[in-house]
C-alpha cells in the first residue's frame, strides 16, 4: 500500500511538473519578412540579384527579337516558298520557340538559385538575432505573422523592435 501511495505520489509531481513547465513557456511573433526587409544588406542583395537577372533579360530578348525577326520574314515569304522551304521555315520557327521556352525556364531556375544563395547569410543571421532574443526574453516559441496559419498574436508578444536593436536597426 505504501509503494502505491508513493508511485501515486510521484507519477502526481511528475504531472504537476510538466504542466507547470508548460506554463512557461512563452510564444512570442514577428515578422520575418519585414524584418530582413528592414535590414540594410538586402538592397544589396537585391541590386546584386538584378545584376544577375538582368544578363538573363538581355539574352531572353535577343531570342526573342530574332524569333519575332524570323517568324516575320515567314509570314511574308510563306506564299512564295516551296512545301520544303516552308517544312524547313516552319521547323526553324519551332525549335526556336523552344530554345527560347527552355532557356527561359533555365535562367528562372538560375535567378531563383542565386536568391537563396544570396539570402541565405541575410536569413541566418535574422534567425540568429531572433533566436537570441527568444533565449534572452525567455520565449520557447517565435511564430513568423507571415504565415497564413497564424491567426492571433497579441501585441505584447511581438519581439520586431528587441530584434531590430539586436541587429542596430532603426
């Protein structure tokens, strides 16, 4: 009876314990996109991808300028060309809308690759701050209000302004 009463007793501590844990643990929010948006390296993150991006654009509209060229000089050369010369014409025309679809897709892909290169350094070091802040405020739990799942997040809770001093921002 009395080994029974004693594991009651502890399994009711252990219960005690972790609800009383649970009770901590403090949710904080903030938004992350604002954040890196309020941080000054991301104009050169973003000059430096418009850079990139605009060597994709030169190239895009130079193909498509001869595609527009080619495609022209079909329509008015159509009546006059033989079956074959059309065949050729025709099949010229299309594996030139093609290439200029895949590269299209390409330097997407490309653009889309350098921007998580780029943003990457920029997003640790916000996670970090953000971390820090929830470490020295006592937060278990930070929520971004970007994500459409968040429905409430009360004011008192939003971390913006400590992380924005973590990081020296005004």
């Amino acid at each position: 009876m009395k080994k029974l009463f004693k594991v009651a007793l502890v399994a009711a501590g252990m219960l005690f314990a972790g609800n009383f844990a649970q009770a901590q643990s403090k949710i904080g929010h903030i938004n992350f996109q604002q954040l890196i948006d309020f941080m000054p390296e991301t104009k050169t993150v973003k000059s430096q991808l418009e850079i990139y991006q605009k060597q994709f654009i030169d190239q895009l509209t130079a193909m498509n300028n001869e595609y527009q060229t080619k495609g022209q000089a079909y329509q008015t050369k159509r009546t006059t060309m033989t079956d074959a010369a059309r065949g050729a014409a025709e099949t010229e025309l299309q594996d030139l809308a093609k290439r200029l679809q895949d590269y299209q897709q390409s330097s997407q892909q490309q653009v889309e690759a350098k921007q998580r290169e780029l943003g990457k350094p920029l997003i640790d070091k916000a996670r970090g701050a953000v971390a820090a802040v929830a470490k020295e405020k006592g937060y278990g739990y930070v929520l971004d209000t970007t994500s459409e799942y968040l429905v409430v997040s009360p004011d008192a809770d939003d971390l913006m302004a400590a992380v924005k001093l973590k990081l020296g921002l005004k």
